[in-house]
C-alpha cells in the first residue's frame, strides 16, 4: 500500500510546516501498513529537505499552472503524478479545498480534520476533530481508498531519516475554472493555523490602538496573533485572525489569551492548544478553568511587564 | 437568477456537547438547534442578489423532518421555496451527491453554502457538490459580485487572500465577509406568517451510501487545575515557558 502525501510549499517555494507533518504522518501509515511514501509537492525550491521525515520519493512538479491555486487542478496533479491508496494532505485552506476533488478522482473515502494518527490501517479508522473542537469523532473508511487531511500542529513532525528519489516532472493540466486576478499575500507572518505560539486577545484590549503590545509580544515568540469573534465583529481585527467555534481551529504548542473572558464558543477552536496561558483582570474569568498558567491583573500593566521579562529572557541568553 | 441555498441545522453555538448510546451517538436532549452560521452567511448574501438583482432563492437541507424548522427559519428570512431532502446525512460525500442530483434535475445558477458546518465539520460537501457537478468552485468566499453571467469574488488562501473572477454556474462557499455579522438578520412577524405559505417540497432521496461511518465520540480531554502565576512574578512564566511548555 503506498501513501501520496501532499507536500505544501509558501509563495517562494519554501516548505509549509504542514509538509513535515504530512510526510511523518505518512510514514507512520506506511509503518502500519507497508509500502512507499510519495511526497508531491509543487515547485519547491528545496525538495530534498523532506527526505529525512521518511519519505522514499519526492515528485517536484514543475508546470507554471501550479503556481496559483486552484482546487481542481491541483488535485489533478496529485491524482497524476503519483498512485496510491492514501492520500494525506493538511487540513489547510488549500488542502481542505482541494481534497473533494482528489478524493471523488481517485474514487476514495473522505476524512478531513484528522488530529490522531490513524488506530488501524485496513480498513483505516481515524479520529477527526468534531463540533468544532468540542468532541472527537472516530471515523471507519469503507473501502480500500482514502484520502485524509490532518490538522496542523496535530501529531508533529518526526525525523526518520531515509534516501528519497528525487524526481522533476510536468504534466498536461486541464484549465482552471476560475481565475484569479490578483493576490494580496500576508508576507513575513507565522500563519495562525500553523504557528507553535499564538498570542490572541479580545475585548479587553478595548481599542484596535492598542494592538501594538499583542503583536509585539507575538514577535518575541516568533508567534501569530490572533482574536476573539466580537474583535473580529467589530471589525478591530481581520476576520481571518478570529480563531473559536465558527473561526479557525488551532493547536499550537502555546495559546496566550489575553482579555478573552473564555466563552464555550471561544474556547471550542482553542482547547486542542497544549498549553494555555489566560491573562484576565476578572479572576472568575471562565477561561482559567481551562488554562494551564493563570495571571490575574490588568493586562495593560502585565502584557508590557511580560514583554520586557522577555527581552531580559533573549539578552541573556542570546 | 435561481439561486440554490445549502444549509444544515446545527446545535446552537453555546450548546454543551455531549454524547449517548455508549459514546456512539450525539445526544440531542435540551439542544436548541439553529441554521449552521456560515450557512446564514450565504443565505443573507443570497437575499441581497434576490432584492437587488432579482434573484429567487430556494432553501434546501438533507435531513429527517426535525430539521424543517431551519428551513421554515431560511423561508421567513426571505427564501422563495424550500426543499427537504429526505435522508438521513452520514457523510460529506453522501450529501453532496444527494445535492449534486437536486442541482443536475433543476436550473440553478449559482450554489451557496457555507464553507463548513459547526457540527462535523467536514467541510467537503461544497468541494464534493463542486466537483460532482463540474462547476467552477471558490472556498472560503469572502466577497462576491454578480453581473450577468459572470462573477468575481475574493477567497481566503493558505497565506492571504485572492480576487477572482468566473463564470455561472458556480459554487460558493461562504464565510464571514461575504456578509458582516451586523448584517445578519432575524425573521419579521410578516416574513414568519408568509413563510407558512410558501411551498416546502419533500423529495425522496437517491440512497446514496456513505463512504465513512461514525464509531465513536468522545470529549477532549480536560485540564488538570489551572497553576496561578504573580502579576508580579512574571519571571517564573518566562520559567515556565522554557522549561515546560519549552516554547523558549
């Protein structure tokens, strides 16, 4: 049984975190069931860098088609370049969008969101992220066929370091359905659903003005910001930093939340986050209950307090 | 201009999750259930092409009769017609077929759905239902326009956000933007009594079969007590940052 992965790259050809993560993902499949790891990936700069997650070939499609994304034709070029019973792909805007068309081409179940690896392989029994963060679903494929996204920061990316084949191709592509006309790119930021720090913050930063120290402080842990909804409502912040029930889902390594009070709502896309960090002025904030570091006070005091711990913090130790 | 509007009922989004039957089955007691919020989304978006551009609108959802009130909710809100597609849902792949058929036997112009529902989040039907069909796709939607026979809209990507431009039909997946929040609207006393006049059409399903089957369910794991840290000492987080969470 061989294992397709879909290896993201950002706009200058530079692997996403997720490739690692989908790569080590499908190692772990082809620990459980055999057979090869193809990593796919579109015009990478460096595709030799996936070869120590255990993938055993690397295909670096190459067609100018491929450098702007459109669902049904990069599915067409994963469902080409390489076979394969499985196909893992992240659970990304791109990844997600895409998987439909790949699975319906390759006549294979579909689950998305997966967030564990899977308990069995034949057939293949996953758990996926449910009610949006508040339960976990455990899904069984019919079939022998499956594609499968996984969630960001979900499983991690493991080292196993083999020899991959390296091969260029191209290929004849179908034209896009819809095309796209311009690009505004967010360039330099950690992406949210990606980031291993997210420092997030609600209305209890009472203005867009004030945003300065969230970024900031976000900048020191090489993080992404993010928001609550009624930021994003009130238009403080983009829509695509609101992270919570009908926002993204994230799971970062950590979660800093400050002047979010931590409704059901909120805490539904952030609970998968391995830890958490409430910095609340209302000690009966409801989030400290599912916090794992707890700071009362005002936020205007403790945010600045904190960013200056951490610049003391990387002065000493380099 | 025949608009095709998707929506799935779902529980409300203050609704605590729980589970039944031996952890097999969402229990639905005491769950009050709503139209799914990116739904609502493309319902609204959907209702300002019908006043400014003419367009008629027809609601449908895949579900047993508990999910006619969400479609009784989208007929108040200004849908022309409702459609209630008779099966039970398993699985993305199953409801878009279901959709595909409906989409393929009528003369819609446009498909909008919201782009994931806040109960299972698969958010592959609109893919599925594109690529079954294939229409042109935009996930994500943010922004749309219709002139004619064409439309351009902006999407969210991995990494920012694009402008682009297609042609009818189409499918659309929504999310905040395509309308604001502040847009969102709650049914009249006068759109509630039309809304029992107008025609909510039961159709017999294909008998899709699923490819996926639900096992199980569980609730994440909760956290162990939460460790209250000195506005004061803010030292020992950075310690704690380094040495435990190690994000330094």
């Amino acid at each position: 049984m061989n294992t397709v992965v879909f290896a993201e790259t950002n706009s200058e050809g530079k692997f996403r975190k997720s490739a690692a993560e989908s790569v080590s993902y499908a190692k772990h499949i082809a620990g459980m069931a055999g057979g090869r790891v193809v990593a796919v990936t579109f015009g990478a700069s460096e595709p030799g860098d996936l070869s120590r997650y255990g993938a055993d070939e690397i295909a670096n499609l190459t067609d100018k088609e491929l450098t702007r994304f459109s669902p049904e034709i990069w599915a067409q070029a994963l469902s080409e370049a390489a076979q394969g019973e499985v196909h893992i792909l992240p659970h990304s805007n791109d990844g997600a969008s895409m998987a439909p068309f790949l699975a319906l081409k390759r006549d294979a179940a579909l689950v998305t969101g997966a967030i564990a690896y899977p308990s069995a392989v034949s057939p293949l029994r996953v758990k996926r992220n449910a009610f949006s963060g508040k339960g976990i679903m455990e899904v069984a494929v019919e079939g022998e066929r499956a594609v499968l996204t996984v969630m960001p920061n979900s499983v991690g990316k493991k080292e196993s370091g083999s020899q991959s084949e390296i091969t260029e191709k191209s290929m004849h592509l179908d034209v896009p359905k819809v095309t796209v006309k311009s690009q505004e790119l967010t360039q330099g930021k950690v992406d949210v659903k990606e980031a291993n720090v997210v420092v997030s913050a609600g209305r209890g930063l009472k203005g867009p003005e004030n945003w300065g120290m969230i970024e900031e402080l976000s900048e020191l842990l090489n993080g992404a910001t993010a928001c609550s909804k009624p930021v994003s409502d009130m238009g403080w912040r983009p829509h695509s930093e609101h992270v919570g029930q009908t926002g993204k889902t994230i799971a970062p390594d950590l979660y800093i939340a400050i002047g979010i009070s931590g409704a059901i709502q909120h805490l539904a896309g952030v609970n998968g986050s391995k830890n958490i960090v409430v910095i609340n002025s209302d000690p009966d904030a409801p989030f400290f209950q599912a916090a794992d570091y707890g700071i009362v006070g005002d936020l205007f005091k403790v945010v600045p307090q904190l960013i200056a711990e951490l610049k003391k913090y990387h002065i000493q130790n380099g | 201009m025949n608009v095709l509007v998707c929506i799935s009922q779902v529980p409300d989004t203050t609704a605590k999750i729980e589970f039944t039957d031996g952890n097999r089955a969402f229990d639905t007691t005491g769950i009050s259930f709503v139209i799914n919020p990116y739904d609502e989304f493309g319902l609204t978006r959907a209702i300002w092409l019908q006043e400014r551009q003419g367009a008629r609108i027809t609601a449908v959802t895949v579900g047993d009769a508990s999910v006619e009130p969400s479609l009784r909710k989208a007929l108040a809100l200004g849908a022309d017609d409702a459609i209630r597609i008779d099966a039970e849902p398993r699985d993305s792949y199953q409801v878009a077929n279901e959709l595909a058929a409906l989409v393929e036997a009528g003369k819609y112009d446009l498909v909008i759905t919201g782009k994931e529902s806040i109960d299972y989040n698969g958010g592959a039907v609109p893919g599925f239902l594109a690529a079954m069909l294939n229409w042109p796709f935009v996930n994500g939607c943010i922004q749309l326009e219709i002139e004619g026979r064409k439309a351009s809209a902006q999407r969210e990507i991995d990494g920012g956000r694009e402008v682009v431009g297609f042609p009818l039909p189409a499918v659309i997946a929504g999310q905040k933007g395509l309308v604001e929040e502040r847009d969102l609207k709650i049914p009249s006393m006068r759109g509630i009594v039309m809304a029992r006049k107008k025609p909510l059409t039961v159709k017999e399903p294909l008998g899709t079969q699923a490819k996926t089957q639900a096992e199980g369910f569980e609730r994440p794991a909760s956290k162990s007590a939460v460790t209250l840290i000195d506005a004061d000492r803010l030292d020992e987080l950075i310690k704690c940052l380094h040495e435990e969470v190690k994000v330094i």
